[in-house]
C-alpha cells in the first residue's frame, strides 16, 4: 500500500535540488511520524520516489510523490500531518491512500509537463504574434546539448502539445517530459529564437513548472493527473 | 535594508550551490527584528557546508535565540561566485535569517577555528561594508568579536577584533551581549565600552595592550592602563549536564560536511598527548550523563528526522558509560532505522568492538590514529598506544567484516628520525599483511583490504608541551614524503598527504604575533580568501607580504627557548606552564605521563583540588570511619 500526493515547491525553496528535496521530503515524513516502509539492505531508507526533477531555481506547482507504506493512512491526514513538518516553500496539495502496490512508477507514468514563461518581450503583440508562428510550424529541428556525448538534432515541434498565452500575458507549453521524449525547458527558448533569432535569454527563475500529467491514459482531450481515479485503479 | 535579498535572489542561479544563501532551514529561529533588544550575528570564516557542521555554532545560535530579548543570526563566508555577484550588485554580506547587512547587527561574532581562515574573516568584514580595522570603526559599527579553538593566540588579529573571549563561550556570551548593550546605550564613547567590557571575566580587549619587540623579537605584552587586567583567564562551563544543549537543531537542505544529528556526549580529553591544543584548552575532560544524553538524543532525532546520530566528543571511547549508552540508544531505535556513528575512536579492540556494535549495517571503513610509526615516538608524543594493541584492533577490524582501514599519520614529530617513517612503513605493511590473512582464511566474506595512508605535517600550537619545537624545511618535509611515496605503494595501500607548505603557513599563524597582523591584511588585500580550500591558496601572496613587513615565517616557526616570553603568555588557559615544561622535558627523554582519571595527579593545574588528592582524601576519610 502507499501513498500518491501532489505538491508544490515555491519560489522560496527553488534553489533546492531535487535531491535535497528527496531529503527534506524523507525526513519530513520522519518528523511527521508518517508509516513510511522502509527499503532493505545495508542502508535502510524510506521508499519515496518523486516525480521528474524540477531544474534547481524554478518552482513547481504541482509535482508528485509516492510513498510506500508499512500501515495505513488517509490521505487527508497525509497531508495534514506532513504540512505541519514541511519546511515553509513546501506544501503537500492533496494525496490518496492506494491500496495495493500495483501502481507505475510516477517517472514512467508522467509525460507532459505544462511550463508558464515571463516572456522576454515587452510587446505583448510580439508575444502573441510570436506564439502562433510556433504553432504553426510542422517542424522545429533543434540541436540538443549532451553531457560527454555529441549534440543531436531533434524536431521540438512534435514534442509540443498546446501552446496558449495566459490571461496574465505569459507564455503557456505543454510538452513531453519523461522516458518517452522530453523537452527540457530552455529548448523552448531555443525554438522560438529558430523564428526570432533577437529574443532575448530567458533565465530558468522565469520559468515555472505548473504541472505534470499523464496523457498515454487519457481518453479524451482532458489530461489526467497522477492523482486521477482512473490512474490509481488496480490494473 | 531588508530588500537586500530581493536584490540578488533572482541572480542566484548563476552562483554554484545557491541554496547556501537562502537559510529557511527547519529549525532555524527567524525572530520579529523589531521585538527584541539585542542582535547578534555569527559568522563562520568558511562556507556554509562547513560552518554548519561546526558544533560549536549550533550552541551558541541556539542558546542566544533561548532568550526572548536576544535574536541570533548566521552567516557563513560566500563562495567567489557569489562574493562576485555581491560585489557587482553593490550588495552588502547579509544573514540567513531577516536577511539583513551585517551593519545592522549590534555584534558579529566570528568562530576561530582554523589558522588559514584568517583572511575570509576580513574579506566578510569587508563585504558586509564594516571597516576591517578595529581602530577605524564607528560608534555606529558592529562590535566585531571572535571566539573558538584558535583564539588561545589571537595576536595575529588584534588588528581587526575589539574583542576575543577567551574559553567557551557559553559561559560568558549571553551576559557580555547584554552588557555591550547596556554601555552603548550610555552612549560611551566606544574606546570607553571596549574598556568597560574587559573587565568581564574571558574578556581580551587587545587594543588596551601593548607589545614590545627586542631584535626584531618578540618581547613581551603589557597592559597600557591602569585597571587592564595583566592576565585574561579562559572561561568554561563546569557540568556539561547543566549546560544547554541545542536539541532543536537546524536541519540543512544541502549536504554538508557532517550531515547527521550531533549530540556532545563528553567534553575535553586528558590522555595528553603532547602535539594536540584541545587536549589542553578543554581541559578538565567533562561528561554528560547517561541520562542526559538518552534524552537529548530522542529529542534531537524527533525535532530533526535525521536517521542518524554521531555521538561526538575529542575522545567518544572515554566516556565511563559508553556500551551502556550505545546500548541504550541501540535498544531505544531499533525499529526505526537510525544508525549510531562513533567519530574519534581510539586505537584498541575495545574501540573495535564498540564500533561492531553501532555500526550493525554500514560496514565500510573504520579509522586509526598510531600518529607514529614506532614505539620510541609514540612516547615522545605520549601517544598511550602500543603496537600490541594497535594490531590486536586492526585483526578486531578485520575479524569482523572491515576492509577498509584508513590510518593516521604525521610527520616531522618532535625527535623524529629516519627509523620512525621506516616504522611507519613497516606498521602500514603489518597491517595489510594482517588483512589479507584474514581474508584468505574467509575469503567470500570480505572485500580486498585497502589501506588508506593519510599522513599530515605537524604543527607546533600554542599551550601544548611541544609549542616550543621548530617545524623543519619544506625540503626537508617534502624529502620525508618523497621517502614514504616511495615506500606506501602496491594495490593495497594508499597514500595522500597534504602541502607541507600549507602546514607551515598555519603554523607560522598559530604561534605569530601582532607584527602578522600586516601581513594577514595585505595577503587579503592582494586577494587571498577561503585558503583552507587548497586549490585557492597561492603561496607567492604570503612571500610577498611577509617580504614586504621583513618577516620570515622561519621567526615564527623555529625552535624557542622554553624561558622566553611567548606572544600568547597573557593568556591563561588552566593548564599551568610549569607543566607544559615539565612535558617538554619529559618528551625528549620518553617518559610518559598518564592520563590523571585512571592514574596519579600530574598537577596540570586545572583543578583547584586536583583529581587523584580528592580520591586520596577519600580514602583517607574511608580509612578514618574504619
């Protein structure tokens, strides 16, 4: 049995890594007296897993975590209790007891994730004008950096599901996260400088990571989240 | 003022590991700026991974904060990217807590705790935009005060403290931060507050002294007026069960240095051994109670999470009451995944056998301290180890599951000679030998045996017995390591050492006195900054500097006549010098002197009455009721 929980991690913990924030995470939920299971072996930790990593210095409005359970606990008083023990700049949103253990992973279930852009442009116009050329391309090939390895060209485009602008005047992508394809987010800035080649840099803090859905077990247009009934179903 | 963070935190990104800068730990005490009377900040001379596994901070930010009229903040020593973005913001340093410039604060308080941070603690001062100079300060700035394991020689700084306080400080801070206030509210010129807050006991205003040099020698400190005490005495918590103890500690996000629980179980150490400062300055050896600290650990590991609690101390083994409480604590968290850690183990099985019964899991390696390599040295250095028990703990490691053993060495040890660094070579080989038989008699259990051989230059400190010897040339000292490179090689066995030039460096400052202060500031005005990190060190800044004041580092490093006055006699630290002389004197001929707990009185002079005539009185009333 275990628990799934959505979170956010605020602007003011945004430079926290992603292992920093399985820490925190951890020994929050040893603070909270949560019945976390433990893993075997020589170093016995708990079993928690979180969803892809946030890039250190953007926030995350609705991220995820799993969390195996030696006994049960409501998700209500899931997140009651662990809030109490978070450090402010993390907040646990909701969170459902799973009954059995035969759930995905949140790394292989997670493929789109909906980034929010402070965009580099004043005119709004620009912006906008900006937005739909994007949209209207078949094809963005972009070269990706790689750590030790040679660049490699790819067609952002395909890996690029809804472009909108906020009500606010942001810019709005959901993309393809995870195993299956991913975008990392400044390619995003990458594709639109492949239209407008003056834009200017967009500083990852001007980044925020609204959320993370699961699209390969959606029916129809509305994505589900983690958290979904239908997700949570034992297959 | 308080819009400082906002200035840069947008910025943060570019600098490498920025949560270093953020605070907003669990735990950490953010109080209303404008509720409370006093203000003070604590500085850390290094950067935050290290500054916060320092044990010492952690009380005195947590017993500061205990009172509701006093808030205390931490800022620890910005990494050079970030000290870049400060700089080019136009940004003074500002604390973790409110986030506010250092200017702000009534006090800043920095640790001295090691040699080459000398020049960060001018570089914080500077960009925290306080004047680096006592003498250039304002009423208006921050009293600049410092405390810690190297403040029992504090010339090398008078330039840029008002005030050291001598010993530890949890017996005299929370009053003289009250004081200053109370003074400066008198609104007294600060000459006269700095005056009026010498005469609290631990209290070393280092501008009300003189010092007098005699060829280019040093020659002696005098006070300059009347009413200055001639001597300042080291002040020091009597009952460490009394004193308070932070169980609420700050919990950081990133991955420091030591990232678990600590919980001081003992205080001090009196084995003696002749080359170690805190063996002295912790004097008398002070120990928590098993009940203390059973409780202080459960509450420790429920306020933080951490799954692991190191049970620190000089000397953890010492502890009269060690199995119990180890026993105790494993019995206590069995079921809830919480290992127990023993830093500082002394060399015999019943270390060992300790160790086994903590470290039930994490098996990985186990360290040593021979800090000689033969027997003859060893007692020069009153190191109370012998080779039998050295090798009866490593086959103990080995036995039971062990295979790395990492081992302790120095080099260049007062009475030195070549037969001792073949000794060395010779117990490194015993010890290989010895696991590799073990691990043929049980070959599936264990992994290869790796020898891990660290071995550090030593370095003469202030108020230990060999504070009179000489360190030898960097050719000398490097002739030693080319020796023992030669000799530690093979798969099983390896060798690190660290820059005999470093060591110098730091021994020159240990034992300096106030002509240093020159140079300290002219190696930072050239740029010198964070030199406990090797890589940041540049040896040519120091040349430069002391060519500059016609100094040698060879004046403060060579050997001294036991009679002469030291740059540090002023001070008083408990331990008598006579005795310090007699160890001396005891060393060269290898006589060694006993650890007073379990032996006779060695008159230290610590104690009023000392140890062992208490236990004779006893007797003697004993045999008085007979």
């Amino acid at each position: 049995m275990m628990i799934r929980a959505g979170f956010a991690k605020k602007k003011r913990l945004r430079y926290i890594s992603h292992l920093e924030l399985l820490d925190t995470m951890r020994r929050a939920i040893r603070r909270a007296d949560i019945p976390g299971e433990y893993s075997r072996g020589y170093n016995p930790t708990l079993n928690l897993s979180l969803s892809q990593p946030l890039p250190v210095g953007m926030p995350g409005g609705s991220e995820y975590l799993d969390l195996n359970l030696k006994e049960r606990i409501d998700g209500e008083k899931f997140v009651q209790d662990l809030n109490l023990y978070l450090p402010a700049g993390i907040e646990i949103l909701r969170a459902k007891f799973v009954g059995h253990d035969n759930l995905k992973s949140l790394q292989a279930l997670v493929d789109r994730a909906r980034y929010i852009i402070d965009p580099p442009l004043k005119d709004e116009e620009r912006g906008r004008d900006l937005l739909q050329a994007f949209a209207a391309k078949d094809e963005l090939i972009i070269t990706r950096k790689r750590r030790n390895k040679e660049d490699r060209d790819y067609d952002l485009r395909s890996m690029v599901h809804e472009i909108k602008m906020t009500p606010e005047g942001r810019w709005s992508f959901l993309v393809s996260t995870g195993s299956r394809g991913h975008v990392r987010p400044q390619e995003i800035l990458q594709g639109l400088r492949k239209i407008e080649s003056e834009l200017p840099e967009v500083p990852i803090v001007n980044f925020y990571r609204e959320g993370m859905y699961v699209s390969h077990m959606s029916q129809d247009d509305e994505l589900l989240t983690p958290l979904a009934e239908e997700i949570l179903e034992e297959r | 003022m308080a819009r400082v963070f906002e200035k840069i935190d947008d910025k943060l990104h570019g600098v490498s590991s920025p949560e270093r800068y953020i605070g907003r730990e669990w735990n950490m005490k953010k109080k209303d700026w404008n509720e409370v009377e006093h203000r003070v900040c604590l500085a850390f001379p290094d950067v935050y991974e290290i500054g916060m596994s320092h044990l010492g901070i952690s009380i005195l930010y947590h017993l500061l904060n205990s009172r509701d009229d006093i808030l205390c903040e931490r800022v620890f020593s910005p990494w050079k990217d970030m000290e870049q973005l400060l700089r080019d913001e136009n940004t003074g340093l500002f604390s973790l807590e409110n986030k506010r410039e250092l200017t702000d604060f009534d006090i800043i308080g920095f640790t001295l705790q090691y040699e080459l941070s000398y020049t960060t603690i001018l570089n914080m001062l500077d960009l925290g935009g306080i004047p680096v100079k006592s003498e250039d300060r304002s009423g208006e700035s921050p009293l600049i005060i410092g405390g810690g394991s190297t403040v029992f020689n504090p010339e090398p700084l008078t330039d840029f403290f008002d005030l050291f306080f001598i010993g530890e400080a949890e017996a005299g801070i929370i009053s003289l931060v009250r004081r200053y206030k109370e003074l400066k509210n008198q609104e007294l010129p600060r000459a006269e507050i700095l005056k009026r807050l010498s005469g609290i006991a631990g209290v070393y205003v280092p501008s009300l002294y003189e010092a007098e040099y005699d060829r280019g020698d040093f020659s002696g400190l005098f006070p300059t007026g009347d009413g200055v005490k001639e001597n300042i005495e080291r002040q020091f918590i009597e009952d460490l069960d009394e004193a308070f103890y932070p169980t609420e500690p700050i919990v950081p996000y990133m991955d420091i240095v030591h990232n678990r629980a600590a919980l001081e179980i003992s205080r001090g150490c009196q084995r003696g051994c002749r080359f170690c400062a805190a063996g002295i300055s912790y004097r008398p050896a002070r120990e928590k109670s098993k009940e203390t600290i059973l409780k202080q650990a459960g509450r420790i590991i429920e306020s933080t999470g951490y799954d692991e609690i190191s049970l620190t101390s000089l000397n953890t083994v010492d502890h009269s009451q060690i199995e119990e409480i180890v026993a105790d604590l494993n019995e206590m968290y069995r079921d809830e995944k919480i290992s127990i850690s023993l830093p500082s183990l002394r060399v015999n099985d019943f270390s060992v056998n300790l160790a086994r019964s903590v470290q039930r899991v994490r098996r990985s390696g186990l360290t040593f301290a021979p800090e000689a390599g033969t027997q003859r040295l060893r007692d020069i250095i009153n190191k109370g180890v012998t080779e039998e028990d050295y090798l009866a703990a490593v086959r103990a490691a080995f036995k039971n599951g062990w295979h790395r053993i990492k081992l302790y060495f120095m080099i260049d040890l007062p009475g030195e000679r070549e037969e001792d660094l073949e000794g060395m070579v010779d117990l490194v080989q015993k010890t290989a030998e010895i696991g590799s038989e073990i691990r043929k008699q049980n070959r599936k259990e264990m992994k290869p045996v790796e020898i891990q051989v660290n071995v550090t230059t030593f370095v003469p400190k202030p108020f230990t017995p060999f504070q009179w010897k000489a360190m030898s040339s960097r050719q000398e000292i490097e002739k030693k390591i080319e020796y023992l490179q030669s000799e530690l090689r093979g798969g099983r066995i390896s060798f690190d050492w660290n820059d005999p030039e470093l060591s110098r460096l730091e021994g020159m400052l240990a034992r300096g006195d106030r002509r240093l202060n020159e140079v300290i500031y002219s190696v930072w005005r050239e740029g010198g900054r964070l030199e406990g990190w090797s890589e940041e060190i540049d040896y040519e800044l120091w040349q430069r500097a002391l060519n500059k004041s016609d100094l040698s580092p060879e004046q403060f490093i060579s050997e001294r006549d036991t009679e002469e006055r030291l740059p540090w006699d002023h001070l008083l630290p408990g331990v008598e010098k006579q005795f310090l002389r007699e160890e001396f004197e005891k060393s060269f001929k290898g006589i060694p002197t006993p650890d007073c707990r379990w032996s006779e009185c060695s008159f230290c002079g610590v104690c009023d009455t000392p140890h062992s005539m208490i236990q004779i009185a006893e007797q003697q009333v004993m045999r008085d009721d007979d």
